[in-house]
C-alpha cells in the first residue's frame, strides 16, 4: 500500500529538472525513518523540484537532512561528477553548511542515503559556488530558522519600547489636532467650526457703536423683528432671511452685528469665511449644516459670517473650469437660507469689504435681501468715534472741546478702529513722556507714528542736507497757504523717521472740499504736490554753487543739485492728474470721457471679456494731457515760489531753528501770484 502526499511548490532558478515528487512507505529499504518505518521518495510527472525543496521533505519525515560527510568527502564527490544538486543552510545571512544530493539513485526515486549533510566555515564557500558552477550543479538556498537567543529577545523589546516611545510622541501631537479635525465635524464631533456667545454675555449694543448711523437706522427694523416677531406676521410682512454689510476694514462691520444680538437680546454664532475651508473636500459643507441647525436650536438667534468673500465670491471666475470644496460650501450655504421655515427668528448677518467679487446667487434677494453700506466714517461720525475712544482716557481740560474737533478733520480717511488705535498710542505716549494727561503733542506724535512711522531718535544728517529738507517742505506748506480757503496747514516738520521721509507737511481740507474736490481744488492739490521739487529748484538756483567742471562735462543740463526727495510727491501728482482727466472728465482734450478701465475684479474674466475699452490713440490722448496737466502746474508753482523767494527763505531758516511749524506761522503771510 502507497500513501502518496502532493506537494505543489515552485521551482528556483536554479532548481532541479525533475518531475513531482511523492513519498512511499516501502520495506526493502534498509534506512529506517521515524517509527521504524522504511521509506523512500518517488518521482513521477509534475512540477519541477528544486535541491531545498526535496531537502525539506527530507527533514520533514525523518527530522534531519541526511547522512553526515565531511568535506573532503564531498570535494572527492564532486570531482567525480557525483553530485546531482546542493541546497546551501542559511542562517542569520551566513551559509552553516549544505546538504548534497548523489545521483546513486534510480531514474526518480531518492532514498535518504542519497542525501548528505557537510558542515562549513565561513571562507570555505566561495570556493564551494566556484566549483559547483564549475562543474554545472544545480544550487539554491534552504533558510534554517534562527535559533533561541536571549539576546535577540531583549534586543527585540528595546526595538518595541523605542516604536512605542516614537508612536507616544507622534500620537501626543496628532490626537488634539484630531479633536479639532475637520473630519470631525462630518460625523458630529470634534469642536466646532463657529463661536456660541448666549445672550446674557453679549455686552455691546448700538450705543457701542458710532461713525455709521445710517446702517444702524437699517439694523434697527431687525432688532424689532427678532423682539417682536408677530407684529410682522400680522401684516404680512417677511423680514430679510440675510443682511450683507459691506465697507472697509475697521469700520465696524463686526460691531453692528453683535450690536444687533446685544440690542434684540438673542444668542450670537459667529463663524469666518474660512473656517469653513479645509484640505478635506466637502468639510466645509459639513460646517455649514452644523452652524444652521445649531442655529434652529437656539431660535430666535443672529448667525454672523465674516469675512464671507472667502467662500462666497463668483463661481467659475477663473481661467479653469470645476468644482472645488469653496464652491461646494457655498451651494450649502445658499441651501440653507433658502430651506428657512418662514419667520423662524434666524437672522444671518455677513461681512466683506469686497462685494464686487460676490456671487450674484449669494447676494439676490431672497437671501441677502438689504445690502448696508458701512463706509468710513465722515467728519461727524469721527467725532462721535473720538467720544466713545477718548471717554476713558485722561484728556486735559483745554483739549476736551475745541481740540477734539481739529483731531476730527486730521483724521480723515480713518476708520473707527484706526481712531480707537490712535486714542490707545497717545495714551501709551503719555505714559513714556511722564505726563499727567494726553496733550495735542501727544496725539500728534501718536499720528505720525501711525501714517509717517517712527521718528527717528538722533540726527545724523549733515547741515546742509537739513537745510535742504527745510526748504522743500516749505514749498509744500506755502502752496498749501496760497490756497487757505481750502486747505489748513496742521504741521510741518524736518524731523525724519525710519519709513525714510525726512519730513512732512500735514494739511487738511476746509469745509466742503473734504466730500466735494471741486476742479480749483483737485488742481490745488497737484500743485502742493510739485512745491517740494520747485521750492528745491528755486533754492539751489539762488544758492548759485559754480561749479567748473559741470558746465563742461554736464553742459545743457539744469538743476544737477535737485535731490530725489521728491519721488513720492512725483507719484501723487501724477496720481491726481490722472483722475483729473480719466475719471472725472476735466481734461482738456478729452472732454467728458470716463476712461478708467472696467476691468473685471478676476483676472480670468479680464482676459476672457478683453474689457479694455480704450484704444491706443485714446490712452495716448490721455498720457498726453496728463504730462502737459502737470508741467503747467510745475511751471505755475515754481514761478509763485520765485515770486515769493523773501519769504521762502525766511520760512526756511525759521524751520531749520524751529524744527515744526504750525498754522500760527503762517498767518500773516501774504503771497504773491
């Protein structure tokens, strides 16, 4: 009886050429395998076998690889061509020894006396490999299992405890940005994406806020909405789903909003355009479902979004085409305002200072329904700014009034936070010039470190050069005297700071100029511009300095000694009389004629639209004016400075002593044109 035992295995590159091989139980043969039971191997069709494989069938059966041989034995072998195949013991990467297989065997049958084992020592195989390729035998590679070693064990346990130290630290940094992980969010945990303020901690109200009445007026109606819900209903009237505020940075768009909760007593979610953005698509679409129905919780409530053009502005307005996790975000955003149960008390209030890049879905009515302009503060409403700011500050008495009024018209173009800034550094100034109160001085410093920079704190400048400086900011201040009906001089200064303006001329338009520039007054202004670098012009030529060798090698060439202070008063100049005769239409020759471009907020849309609407000989036209507009106003301020040069030079050498000059210095002069 034949037991036979497949074994299907692949054969090496350098495996045997032989058939499948099956394993019989037979008595004839003399070696005995475990149990006493006579065994031999068998070969019949199949799959080709290689020498490690019928060495492990060997050690599989009978617990060994063979008969022992030493080596010399196995060289003699070898010489006589008696070797069918060698399978090389491996350990640790080091071959212990082989086993070798004779070919004193029957055509497919082994017996195990046909298997030898041979021990070896390092330098002993590559003369073993040498001489079986040599002699063209078939070898291949038997891996023996390491054996136990308690060194390998600790060694093993320090390797885990270092990976488990490395997984700790790792871990240790990566769970609470996991706690915070925008992946959260889509299975509901994690922290969320918005700020909950409940009513009862929301301090500010429309007293708060000042500088914007106006938009105030339109926030009021909303307040009785979300206090008085029902007297809407009865006449039928649908309160905006959404209320956009635009204007500038600072100007108190945020105020408004948590001025509205504060005045209607609700809860507050405040949440910015890009908190909804992340790497992970479809996260901020996550978010916004969560602000909305944590919104329908806590109804009646007011959801602010700032800073919304950051998930809000046009979709497909750039050059490529698709869908992207910003415009995903904002699809589920206009969902939800549409999905508003009617008069459910959620009022959703957002922030840009960029409205012309918006969406129009975003903005139709029906979602953001009233659009409030929140511009920078006039005159009056800079006042009331300067009130709540100063309220708490120690002002002395003589400032209180009049002063405050002065601060209002210096700080033109300043939003409300620029005037609460302004407010806090005069104060801080107080404090490093160890005064009891806050003095014009003060706040004037304070200004000048904010629009100018920092003074510098030592003079390093030659006599010369600051007597050079005199007199060109005496050419701004005396053309912005000749015009007083328009303009106050508030100060000038040789006094330089470290933005590299080694001094200024600071004045402020009058009355009416300030929201309306009349034609005289967009003029005046270009050529106060120009009276830096014609003052320095008239100063040099009356100076006279003779110089040999510039008549030779600089012959034709005037004014060589003018400086180039005057680069930045050159852009503003240019600045003005470019809006004089593109965009208010005051040149002479090209009449009344906007050509400003109307040019698309997205670079994409520029170039898809080509909305250039000016031709070559049309902007032509328009550099043309612009340079003849400023050399007749240059000409017309350096002759008025000629014609005043007494008093031009006085006023230098007064501003070299003094170092600032203010409006007093200046009233008495009367100049000549």
């Amino acid at each position: 009886m034949k037991t036979f035992i497949m074994v299907n295995l692949f054969l090496s590159i350098n495996g045997f050429n032989h058939p499948n091989v099956h394993i019989k139980t037979q008595k004839s043969i003399t070696k005995f395998g475990r149990k006493g039971v006579l065994k031999e191997f068998s070969v019949e069709s199949g799959d080709l076998q290689s020498p490690s494989t019928l060495a492990k069938h060997v050690y599989d059966e009978f617990s060994n690889y063979g008969m022992s041989q030493s080596f010399a034995d196995f060289q003699i072998s070898l010489q006589k061509h008696q070797i069918e195949g060698v399978a090389l013991l491996t350990q640790n990467e080091q071959v212990k020894g082989i086993v070798s297989i004779d070919n004193a065997h029957g055509i497919g049958n082994y017996d195990i006396s046909n298997f030898h084992v041979t021990k070896l020592i390092p330098s002993l195989v590559s003369g073993l490999l040498y001489n079986l390729e040599k002699n063209s035998v078939n070898y291949d590679i038997l891996y023996l299992p390491e054996p136990f070693s308690p060194t390998a064990i600790v060694s093993s346990f320090i390797q885990i405890a270092v990976l488990y130290l490395i997984g700790s630290v790792v871990l240790q940094g990566i769970v609470p940005q996991f706690k915070n992980n925008p992946m959260n969010m889509i299975t509901g945990s994690g922290s969320s994406s918005y700020t909950e303020v409940e009513s009862n901690e929301i301090t500010v109200n429309f007293t708060s806020v000042a500088g914007c009445d106006e938009a105030k007026y339109e926030l009021v109606e909303v307040v009785d909405f979300l206090k008085q819900p029902q007297k809407y209903e009865r006449a039928g009237a649908k309160i905006p789903k959404g209320v956009l505020l635009e204007g500038p940075p600072g100007t108190g768009k945020t105020l408004l909003a948590q001025a509205v909760a504060g005045e209607a007593n609700v809860n507050y979610l405040y949440a910015s355009g890009s908190q909804f953005i992340e790497m992970y698509v479809g996260v901020g679409a996550s978010r916004v479902r969560n602000l909305f129905q944590r919104a329908k919780e806590l109804s009646p409530c007011v959801i602010f979004l700032d800073e919304i053009d950051a998930i809000g502005r046009q979709r497909g307005a750039g050059l490529a085409g698709g869908n992207d996790e910003r415009e995903q975000t904002l699809n589920e955003i206009l969902t939800n305002m549409d999905g508003f149960i009617k008069n459910e008390g959620i009022i959703v209030i957002a922030a840009t200072n960029r409205a012309d890049i918006l969406d129009n879905a975003l903005t139709r009515p029906g979602r953001f329904d009233r659009k409030v302009l929140v511009p920078l503060p006039d005159m009056v409403g800079r006042r009331k700014i300067i009130d709540i700011h100063f309220k708490d500050k120690k002002l002395h008495k003589a400032y209180k009034s009049g002063y405050l009024d002065e601060l209002a018209k210096l700080t033109g173009g300043f939003s409300g936070a620029d005037i609460a800034n302004l407010a806090n550094e005069a104060a801080i100034l107080s404090v490093r010039y160890n005064e009891s109160y806050i003095t014009d001085n003060t706040i004037y410093d304070a200004f000048e470190k904010m629009t100018i920079g920092l003074p510098s704190a030592t003079e390093t400048r030659s006599e010369e050069v600051v007597k050079m400086v005199s007199a060109h900011e005496v050419g701004h201040a005396l053309m912005a005297h000749l015009f007083k009906e328009m303009f106050k001089i508030q100060k000038v200064t040789i006094n330089s700071n470290k933005n590299g303006a080694g001094g200024y001329t600071l004045f402020t338009p009058k009355g009416k100029y300030e929201a309306f520039p009349t034609k005289k007054f967009l003029l005046a202004n270009l050529m106060i511009s120009l009276g830096g670098r014609a003052a320095e012009q008239v100063y040099y030529k009356h100076k006279g300095i003779p110089n040999q060798m510039d008549g030779v090698i600089f012959k034709n060439i005037p004014d060589l000694e003018i400086t180039t202070g005057a680069s930045n008063d050159l852009k503003q100049a240019n600045s003005i009389a470019r809006r004089y005769v593109s965009m208010f239409g005051m040149g002479k020759n090209i009449g009344l004629y906007d050509g400003n471009d109307a040019s698309q907020p997205f670079l994409g849309k520029n170039i898809a639209t080509n909305s250039d609407r000016l031709s070559e000989y049309s902007k032509q036209e328009i550099d043309n004016e612009i340079e003849e507009l400023v050399k007749w106003a240059y000409e017309q301020t350096r002759n008025i400075i000629e014609k005043n040069s007494g008093t031009f030079n006085n006023l230098t050498d007064l501003l070299v002593e003094a170092r600032n000059l203010d409006s007093d210095d200046f009233d008495k002069i009367i100049l000549k044109y």
